[in-house]
C-alpha cells in the first residue's frame, strides 16, 4: 500500500466537478515515496465520475517521484 485517506470527505455523489475537487483537495498522502520514485503505477478505482478523485491521486504520486501514473476504473458515470 502506498497511499491513504488522511482526512475523509463526505460522499461525493451529487456534486459538480468543481465542488468535488474543493472537498478532496489534499484527501490523500503517500506512505512511502521512496517506494515510488522512478516507477509507474497503476491505481484502481470502482467508478469515474468527474476525474477529480484520479487527477489529485495522480498529481500526489507524481509530486513524490512517480514517473508514470495509470488509472483502472471498474465503471464510468
């Protein structure tokens, strides 16, 4: 595991793209950068809705070292 919830956002369900990137601005944090640095990583979701849950995960990872990161939903919106 390299990455968890630090604070929990209400549900999202309901709410436009940019209310939803206001309640999960900074939600997540890398456990172990060192883990990451250099690689590519593949995060799995169980739905895309607005993006904006892949798009803070992945400018987290990134940030930490990541060279590549890829996003694996079960179902869209």
């Amino acid at each position: 595991k390299i990455l968890r919830r630090k604070k929990y956002a209400r549900p999202l369900a309901g709410y436009g793209k940019t209310e939803r990137e206001r309640i999960i601005m900074d939600a997540y944090e890398v456990l172990n950068p060192e883990e990451i640095q250099g690689k590519r990583i593949l995060v799995y979701d169980d739905i895309l809705t607005t993006g904006s849950t892949a798009k803070n995960i992945a400018k987290i990872l990134k940030e930490s070292g990541a060279k590549e990161v890829h996003f694996y939903f079960l179902a869209k919106e």
